[in-house]
C-alpha cells in the first residue's frame, strides 16, 4: 500500500501534466501514457479518494440544496 505522500506525488505529477495537455506523466522513474486528459481527470479522482481514506477523511460526494417560496 503506497504511503499518502507517495500517492500525493502522484498526485502533483498528474495535476502538472494535466494543467500543460501533455498525456504522458513520470513519477518515481516510471511512465504513464495516458489517452484523454478525461483519462487523467479519472486518475486524479481516484487519487483523491485514495489520499482521503489513508488520511482518515471522507469525500462529500453529494451536495442538497434545500430551498422554499418563503411565503
């Protein structure tokens, strides 16, 4: 099991790549190519839950918005 900082290094390398539109990251002396910047938003994604549930936080994946006529 990677440990959080790994998976944030990940993290960053995936963000960086993504913010310059190349598909292709390096991390750790290994190379991903990926196909679609949607490719990477996904791993990014995953990166995410995977940091929230080692650092013990849990991700809101539903926001409610509750509203009235105020009559």
């Amino acid at each position: 099991m990677p440990t959080t900082a790994e998976l944030k290094t990940r993290r960053d390398a995936l963000s960086a790549q993504r913010s310059s539109g190349v598909a292709r990251v390096s991390y750790d002396g290994k190379t991903v190519d990926y196909r679609s910047i949607t490719e990477i938003d996904r791993a990014i994604e995953v990166l995410d839950r995977e940091i929230a549930t080692a650092e013990g936080r849990k991700i809101i994946r539903q926001v409610r918005v509750i509203t009235t006529k105020g009559l």
